[in-house]
C-alpha cells in the first residue's frame, strides 16, 4: 500500500493522511475490479449469445430475482462502506483536539493571511510547529475560496461571513504547498502558499522573533520586501509591466485618473487610502479586486512601502 501510495499521491506528512489514503485506495481498487468484472461480462456475453443463425430467436427474459438481488446489495455494501469510512474521515478532519494551536486563516482575493496568538500577521507563508495538531480557523474577506494542503490530505472551503475550521497535525518538518482549490477570479491559480514545519523549539523562535528584525529595516528596504511578503507583486509590477493593478513604477507622484473622472496625485494619502479602502477610488482602467490590508498592515509598514514606493520612478 505505502509503494502504491508513493506512486500515486503527494508524499503523506500529517497524522490524518494514512487514513485518507487506505480510503482513497479502496475505492480506486474496488473501481477496477468492478470495471474489469464488467468489461469482461460484456465481451463474453456478446460472444456467447452472438446471432448464430437466420431463425436464431432473442429468448424473453423479464427478471431474475437472484441476479438483481446480488447486482443491488453487492454495491450498496460497498456503497455503505465508503460513505461510513468517509464520514468518519469527514469527522475526524472537523473535530480538532482540544490541545490544538489556533492560527486564524483569512483568504483574499489572491492572496493567504495567517495571523498568530502573538498578533503577528505572515501573508502566503504558515508557520507551525511539528508534532503538535493545529487548528486553522478559516474565513474570506470576499469570494468562496478553499484551502487546500495536499501533503496533509486537507481541504476545506473558506468563505465570506462564516467560519470555517480544519486542523492536521505535521509528522515532519519541512516545507508543504498550498493552494486555493475553489475558482475565485483571475489570479486564482496565484494564490499559493506555503506552510513551514519547524521543529517545536524552532517554531517558538520564529514567533518571538517575527517581524522584530523589521525595526531596525532601513524604510526602503523593509518597504521592498513587504511589497513581496504581502504578494502585493502578484498584481502590481515594478517594471511597468500591466498586471492586475498598475505598476508601481512611476506611481509616486503621477497624476491618476479614477473610474468616476476624478483626477488624483499619487502621495501618502492617497497610496495609505489604496492600502487600507481600495475600494473608496478606483483607478479608471483596473477591476476592483485589491482586498484590503486593513488589520494586515501596521502604519509603519504602510509608511515604509511609501519610502520604497518613491524610489521607484
Ligand atoms: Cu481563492
């Protein structure tokens, strides 16, 4: 099974992906035993009761009680099964240890917020311990997204005004993808994350000590880097390439004209009013997609991507 399993499927690193696995190998086995019995019936049956003569009658068959007994409860037994294995793997997914670490998930348009006990916020990366089961509780800021680990065989969907929650616990530490597994618009198959395992005294230190080394940033640089680490360059360019949202290069400082003819300068007010309410102006050209780093974004990060902003003309 672990040969197969290899085979098949993303390496298996939270403590529920056994399970999920067996299922998943049970109905894909079952499946091909099912196909191969019936594709070989149809050809031996078309060969047996081929037409052998001009007066070779179709004998009339109305029903056979034994035969469509077996044929409806051999597959409600295997119907049955998966379902109960099934929900009890739905189950179990919902159901987080009471010991769990919480970390609440926001999923924007296109992007992951993970935002930690210690008030930390970490956009596109997961940080969490290794050995310990942590519980994820999840919402939207706008559309239905779905958060989906494959590593850890966890998927659930996120969506706007509700809570959802799902949890795992990692064997191993180390690095795992994650996606958004719910169409949710045009840079969809962008919103990628990563969750980073480290080992239980490893994860300790990167809380106490996240974003602390940004204090002592130079404005710009830091300004930099948090354009990266909050994939604000999933939609703005440096370069003046067009993405989903103008490029940064050349902003600062030039004239923009928003949807409803208003003529708007570029400078703090306006970039901090983009940061925190996209939605109040939207530049004329562009869909009104940017989610809000309200709550996401403290005011000197906000002021250090003005510094970098300014650099780049
Ligand atoms: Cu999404």
């Amino acid at each position: 099974m672990n040969r197969l399993s290899e085979f098949m499927l993303p390496p298996a690193k939270s403590t529920l992906a056994a399970e999920t696995d067996a299922l998943f190998h049970f109905i894909n086995v079952t499946s091909i035993i099912l196909l191969a019995g019936i594709t070989f019936a149809i050809v031996y049956f078309s060969w047996k009761y081929r037409r052998r003569s001009e007066d070779d009658v179709t004998p009339v068959i109305t029903h056979n009680n034994k035969l469509e007994i077996t044929w409806s409860v051999i597959p409600l037994i295997l119907v049955m099964i998966v379902f109960g294995w099934g929900f009890t793997g739905y189950l179990n997914l919902t159901t987080a240890p009471d010991d769990s670490y919480e970390i609440r998930v926001v999923g924007k348009s296109w992007l992951w917020e993970f935002h930690y006990e210690t008030g930390h916020v970490s956009v596109n990366e997961l940080h969490v311990p290794v050995n310990r089961p942590v519980k994820l509780i999840m919402s939207s800021d706008d559309v239905l997204h779905s958060f989906y680990i494959p590593d850890f065989r966890v998927k659930m969907d996120v969506l706007p005004n509700r809570y959802t929650s799902v949890w795992f616990e990692a064997i191993e530490t180390g690095e795992s993808i994650i996606y958004c597994a719910e169409y949710c618009g045009n840079a969809h198959s962008n919103m990628l994350a990563t969750t980073y395992v480290h080992s239980v005294e490893d994860f300790e230190t990167w809380l106490e000590t996240a974003g602390s080394a940004d204090d002592d940033m130079d404005p710009v640089e830091l300004g930099e880097q948090l354009v990266t680490r909050n994939a604000c360059d999933t939609c703005h360019s440096t370069d003046g390439t067009r993405l989903q949202g103008p490029s940064f290069q050349g902003l600062w400082g030039s004239e923009r004209e928003m949807q409803d003819g208003e003529i708007v300068t570029v400078d703090e007010n306006y970039v901090r009013e983009s940061i925190l309410e996209p939605n109040a102006r939207i530049t004329a050209g562009f869909d009104p997609v940017m989610p809000s780093y309200s709550g996401t974004l403290s005011d000197r990060q906000i002021d250090a991507i003005i510094e970098y902003l300014k650099t780049l003309q």
